[in-house]
C-alpha cells in the first residue's frame, strides 16, 4: 500500500524552552525534508497539553500515516504515551513503537522489572524510601523515573552511601525517582532498526569520556547533552570503534538489545543504552523507545555508521507502522 500523505506529530516547546525541548523542531525539519524526498506529502502538527482535542481533529481527516516525534507533552515524558494511544483509538496508523512498548519503556521503574523479569542485566533498582537496601560505601545514581534525555540527572546524582545519606534520599518521591547501582564503567549506545528480515543492530556506539577526573562520575548527563560550552559537552565523544570492539563484548551486546527488541514488543526503531561492567558484562540501564532523530542524534549517526542512506531509514521504519 502507497502511503502518500503524512502528518508529522511533534511536541510543541513551550515558550521558554530549553535546548532539550526545542531539539525536536530539529528532527522535524529533518524528517520532513526527507519523506518530501520519498515523494511523501507532509504537514505538521504540534502537540500540547490539549492533546486529547488535536488527535480527535487529526482523526476527523487522518492521513495515510503519522510520523510519531512526540517526546513529552508540556516537557512531561510520563504523558508522551497517550499520543500513540489516542492514534490506537482513532485507527491512525504511525511510525516508531506501540503505545504499550512507549508506556512501560517509559518509565525506568517499569523497563527495570521487566529486563529483570525477562533476564536481561540491569542494574539493582530501588525506591528512595528503600534505602534500608543500599549498602555503606557502594555507588549509586539516582535518576528521574519518567524523564528522557538526561534530564534531572547531574554529576551530583552519582553518590556514594553513607549512613545519615537518607536524609537527603526523603526529599525523593518514589513514583518520580529510582535509584540503581552506579555501574563504573564503558557506556554504549545502540540502535536498532526494523528491516524485512527483523531487527537489524547497527554498529555500537560507545561514548567516551576525555579528561574526567577521577572523582568525576563518566555519565552523560544533562550537561554532556545540552549545555554547549560546558566542559561536560565537549569533553563527552561519541565513537564508533568498529573492528576495535572486543568480538565477546560485541556479541554480548547486540544479544542483548535483540532482546530487548522482542521482549519489549518494539517496532521501526529503538536505542538501548547499556554500561559495561570490569568483567565486560553488559548492563541495560535504559531502553529508548522514541529515540531522538535529529541530524546530529545517536540513531543518525549509527546508521551513518552503517553506510544506511537516511532515506531508506525512513522507508524501513514506515513498513513497519503500527496499522
């Protein structure tokens, strides 16, 4: 089936945005430019926090497709699956990954019981009111349980457990905060694309950390992402090692975004960050199910990477629409 007319759905920023928020106008534009390049129409439609009346008149003349860019509602990611869900409702097919992968990846709380569940590594997870099960001089971070792009995580969120440290813990609710082992080590990104003979693993991206500290925590935290200038920005570089990556690890690590492709029902595309253990076990500390596709995004670049010219990105990820 020919699909020919799309509208592209994308948060609205809010007038005082930050870089983070206003990052998707970016991939708008991209995308944009490229489906016109299919040969697809398009138009765009921003999504506010009258959500529920936009998708209703989207519906009431609903193109062939919806191309999915929505990442927060209000810069709120625990709101960001309803989109997916009122397309569901309406019968508008869309691109990107279900309403229930969108849910439940969400929110860290969730994707950590179901690696667990499923047997996939991930870090110890805990509440903050359950800090009764930290142990004295390990190392933790805590972050934001339904925010995405590092957002609310700083270098202060890695901290090590001292008794008395549970005061500052309560200030923490536990339907907004997890905390997991802080797992020192390597940290990679990878992209997962959907093709006629399923999910393909692009080539890993490992981020690099230069002139940290010792008693700097190696994470990319909301600085590392956004801050331009800072020396966390430009100091945190995205690198393709290739033939250079340890064949095992390599194998570990395409095994287990795999797995996570399959047990978390994604669909079109995905990224699945993991940091790496002294032993070289692969830990997965998030799965991304709406993955930014700016020019300059992670996802991009792996398929650059994988010498995957964008348009048959694009094509790839429309044959596979939730219809």
């Amino acid at each position: 089936m020919k699909r020919n007319k799309c509208c592209i759905l994308f948060n609205q920023p809010r007038i005082d945005a930050l870089p983070d928020e206003l990052d998707v106008l970016d991939q708008v534009e991209y995308i944009e430019k490229n489906l016109n390049d299919l040969g697809i129409i398009t138009f765009r439609k921003g999504i506010t926090l009258d959500f529920m009346y936009e998708i209703a008149a989207l519906a009431s003349d609903p193109p062939d497709f919806v191309f999915n860019l929505v990442e927060s509602i209000n810069n709120k990611g625990e709101l960001c699956y309803f989109v997916p869900a009122l397309l569901n409702m309406y019968s508008i097919p869309y691109s990107g990954n279900p309403v229930e992968a969108m849910f439940i990846t969400t929110s860290k709380a969730l994707t950590s019981k179901t690696l667990k569940k499923a047997g996939i590594n991930n870090p110890g997870g805990y509440s903050p009111s359950e800090y009764n099960k930290l142990i004295p001089g390990n190392r933790y971070i805590i972050k934001p349980v339904w925010e995405d792009g590092s957002l609310g995580i700083t270098g202060e969120s890695v901290f090590t457990y001292v008794p008395g440290y549970e005061k500052k813990l309560k200030e923490y609710k536990d339907t907004h905060w997890l905390i997991e082992d802080f797992i020192d080590g390597r940290e990679f990104n990878i992209s997962v694309l959907a093709s006629k003979n399923g999910p393909e693993v692009m080539p890993a991206a490992e981020m690099v950390f230069y002139n940290f500290d010792e008693d700097k925590p190696k994470i990319v935290d909301f600085k590392a992402k956004w801050e331009e200038g800072s020396f966390e920005y430009e100091n945190t570089i995205r690198n393709f090692p290739g033939d250079k990556l340890n064949p095992v690890l390599k194998e570990r690590i395409e095994s287990a975004a795999l797995q996570c492709w399959h047990v978390f029902g994604l669909k079109g595309y995905a990224r699945v960050d993991m940091r790496i253990d002294r032993n070289n076990i692969p830990y997965v500390i998030e799965v991304n199910a709406n993955p930014c596709m700016s020019p300059d995004s992670g996802l991009v670049a792996a398929t650059r990477a994988a010498s995957l010219p964008f348009g048959v990105v694009l094509q790839r990820i429309i044959d596979d629409l939730n219809d």
